[in-house]
C-alpha cells in the first residue's frame, strides 16, 4: 500500500489538476512506497432471520417492524463493505450468517478474545439483539479493541449513553455509509501508522531509531551533518530543474534569487533521496540558523501530498501531522500562535504551508515565492493564501499513554498581506467558533487542517481511549 493509499484513502495516482506541480509530484509520491498491512476488521450482522417470524400471525416483529427486509439490507451493507474495504486498503470480513441467538453471540465473542482483530464492526437490525450486541462489546473490550456500532434509524427506541463510551464509535442513523467508513477509516489509520516511519535528521552523533508510545510511530533520528553533505554534493540537473520550472511556474510571483530556488530544489531532491533510503513515510529536521539548507519549500510540497513534513525537529508536530493527515486526506499547516485581541481572533503563521490545502487531487491555493522571514541569507519560502469563510480545525497531539488531542473549531477570517502583518512566509487569521476567548488556545506549533473535522478528531479520540484537552 502507497503512502498516498494509506493516508489519503483513494487511489494511489493523482488526477491532473491546475497546480502546476501535479506531473512531478505523482512520479515522486510513486516512487517512495512502503508496503503495510492494512487493518483487519469482523464485521458481524445482528437480526433474526426472517423466516423465524413469517409463519406464525402471532409473532412479534418488535422495531424496525415486519415490513424491513433485514436479509436485503445485509446484502446491501455487505457490498458497501466490500467497496470500503477496497478503497481503504484493509479487510473487513463479514461473517457468512448473522448473530440470531446467544450461543451465536457467545461463539462469536470466543472468536473475538481469541483472534483479537483490529477492530469490530457491529451492524444491528432488530431491536430484541442488543443483548447479542452487549456480549459483544463486553468481549472486545476484553481483546482491548475498537467496537465501530451501527444501529439502523428505527430499530431500538430509548436511550443510547450506555454506548457512547470510549473505545466505541456508536452509530444510530439511516443507512449512513458515510459514518461507516469513517469508522473504518479510524481502525485503519491507526493500524497503518503503527507501522510508519519518521525520519528525524538532527544534531545527532549516529543514527538510531525509537518508538513513540502511542501510535507506535517509528523515529529514525539521523546526523543532520548527513543531510548537509548530500546538499552540498546535490547538482542542479535535469531532474532539479524540472521541479525549478514547475514550482515557479505554479507561483502568483517570485520574490527570491535564481541561487534560492536552486537551493530549495536541491533540499527537496536530498530529503526525497533520504526518505527512499531509511524507508520513511515522513520527515522533520532542526531547520533553523540553517542558511540556504532550510528545507521550507519542501516541507510545503511534502505535505500537500500527504507526506507529513515537519519544522524544528518538533515531534509531537510531526505526530500530528501524521495523524491528521491519514483521517482527513489533507494537508496541516504547523504554525506558530498569537492571538488578534481585538477581533477576539487566532493568527497562525508560519514557513511551510503546503499550496494544496484541500487534498492532493485538488488545485493548490494561490501562492507566492519570497524569502525566508528571519534571515538575510535569501532562501526560499512559500505563503499559500487560504479562503475567506472556509472552516478549519486546529489540532494538537501530545504522546503519552494514553495520548492527548487538543482541538479546535473555526473558520478563515483573512490572509494578510506581509507586510504591513508580520510572523512568518504564511499567515492565517481565524475566528474560533467553539471557545468564547481564542485566547484559550493553547500550545505551540498546533496544525491547521482546511476543512470541518473537529468531531471526525474527537471520535478518533473517543474510539482509542485518548484523552480531550
């Protein structure tokens, strides 16, 4: 499975689209692929078979009622699965018979605490099966797994609190595929990036790899001064200047040096070469002070495909980065914080925001090339301009066990100019919609996703026992 597959959830080849970019970026995301194991799900149907009812006039058909079709409707959901499974890179297997009894149910919750899956997948038809239901859940709490539970509209009356609890994604809607998916999606993300890697190239004296707690990330830390003698070797050939002509050509202006965007082709081509090497899905580095190797317009073009780039050596940005990333298919922008009091408003600036920040099958934002804010030396940078009045979600990751999620809901005010605004390359200012003070934001270097996905982050949360700043 392709990076672009795991996180973004579609097919592994980009659609040709206005940014200039994309002829290059699809051979490049080609080009590093990492096979893994996609999540493996039971999924299991919970409804007695209708036939149980139909001979007798007496029987009592209890909710959804004796005109649903829950044989139909298993077919219906079973070919969607199938269609999930695909699209998502994971195997969903549905068992062949629904769960019509106890001894059923208590087979099944046996099978669950023996083989331990990645996740289970609970669909219920008739109202009188939630105690099949509550032997399931039992059990997979037991086998310390996800339970993704879906009750069609109609079919159970009363109170559901009992099932919204951590490590359950509870569902009571009409046939919302949708959410299904989404649930997969969560068990499959987290699957997924057990098995990743980051690529962290700082001040080290030798390379050495560690584990976060969490997620189960690997952290491959490499010498920065590697990297510097890679870019120092780079040359400008066919390849660089091919991505020189397509990136410029892309930009609303260029506002640096021909040497500035030779160098920023150079550390793009160098961080691609060393992430094929040590086998990684993402990169973060200690950037700053760093001259003409800052590696900002590569960070931007890493993280419009998807693959998580992150400034300063900061890891719990990178973290969230790839978190956010594999359940949304879009690019995060980390930022550093400040707050327009005034307007009681958010500004979130930085040096990397990636030009596509609506997906990498879609156009990229308009954007400029100017230099790098804090330093005379010249180097590249990118300001990306996002849409006024589209919502965004604010994300932070802090590892631990369990890990924490801090998030936040609101929606583009403006880009400014810069100047007369200051900060860094990209400035984004943002109304918070779901706290009374934006001062109450807290923590540095939180990713901006484009886009409304705070409960889609919330229930992730929910789902893996996280817990919510």
């Amino acid at each position: 499975m392709s990076r672009r597959t795991f996180l973004h959830g579609a097919s592994a080849v980009v659609a040709a689209t206005p940014f200039a970019l994309a002829g290059w970026e699809t051979a490049f995301a080609e080009e590093i692929v990492r096979r893994k194991e996609g999540a493996k799900v039971r999924a299991v149907f919970l409804y007695p078979p209708s036939k149980a009812f139909a001979d007798n006039p007496n029987s009592w058909w209890s909710w959804p009622g004796n005109q649903y079709d829950a044989e139909c409707h298993e077919k219906q959901y079973t070919a969607v699965l199938k269609d999930i499974e695909k699209k998502l890179g994971m195997t969903i297997d549905v068992d062949s018979q629904p769960i019509a009894s106890t001894s059923d149910a208590e087979r099944v919750a046996g099978e669950i605490e023996a083989d331990k899956p990645d996740g289970l997948l609970i669909v219920m038809f008739y109202n009188l099966s939630l105690g099949h239901a509550d032997l399931l859940l039992k059990a997979a709490g037991k086998a310390g797994i996800p339970v993704v539970f879906y009750i069609g509209l109609g079919v159970k009356h009363g109170q559901v609190s009992q099932y919204r609890i951590p490590g359950v994604y509870f569902i009571q809607s009409l046939d919302n595929f949708e959410a299904i998916e989404y649930g997969m999606r969560m068990i499959n993300a987290r699957k997924l990036l057990s098995q990743s890697r980051l690529l962290s190239i700082t001040k080290a004296e030798r390379i050495s790899e560690t584990e976060e707690q969490f997620l189960k990330l690997k952290v491959r830390t490499v010498p920065s001064s590697k990297y510097a003698d890679e870019f120092r070797r780079a040359a400008i050939g066919a390849e660089a200047k091919k991505l020189l002509e397509s990136f410029a050509k892309g930009a609303k202006e260029i506002r640096v040096t021909q040497e500035a965007l030779e160098n920023a082709a150079r550390a793009h081509l160098v961080l691609k070469k060393m992430l094929v090497q040590h086998d990684a899905d993402g990169v973060t580095m200690n950037c700053l002070r760093e001259g003409m190797l800052k590696p900002c317009v590569s960070f931007a073009l890493f993280n419009s495909q998807l693959t998580p780039a992150a400034c300063e050596n900061d890891l719990g940005a990178a973290y969230t980065l790839f978190l956010g990333e594999a359940l949304t298919g879009r690019a995060g922008f980390q930022h550093n914080p400040a707050y327009e009091t005034e307007r009681n408003h958010y500004y979130a600036s930085h040096c990397t925001c990636a030009p596509r920040l609506h997906g990498p099958d879609q156009a990229a934002s308009p954007y400029i090339l100017r230099k790098f804010f804090h330093s005379n030396e010249g180097s590249c940078a990118i300001q990306a301009f996002w849409k006024e009045g589209e919502p965004v979600t604010m994300v932070k990751y802090y590892t631990g066990q369990p890990a924490t999620l801090d998030v936040y809901a609101g929606k583009v005010w403006k880009s400014h100019k810069m100047p007369p605004a200051g900060g860094c390359a990209t400035n984004v200012e943002i109304e918070i919609t779901d706290r009374a003070d934006a001062c109450m934001v807290k923590g540095h270097h939180n990713v901006l996703f484009c886009g409304d996905f705070a409960r889609k982050f919330r229930l992730f949360a929910n789902l893996y026992k996280m817990n919510l700043a």
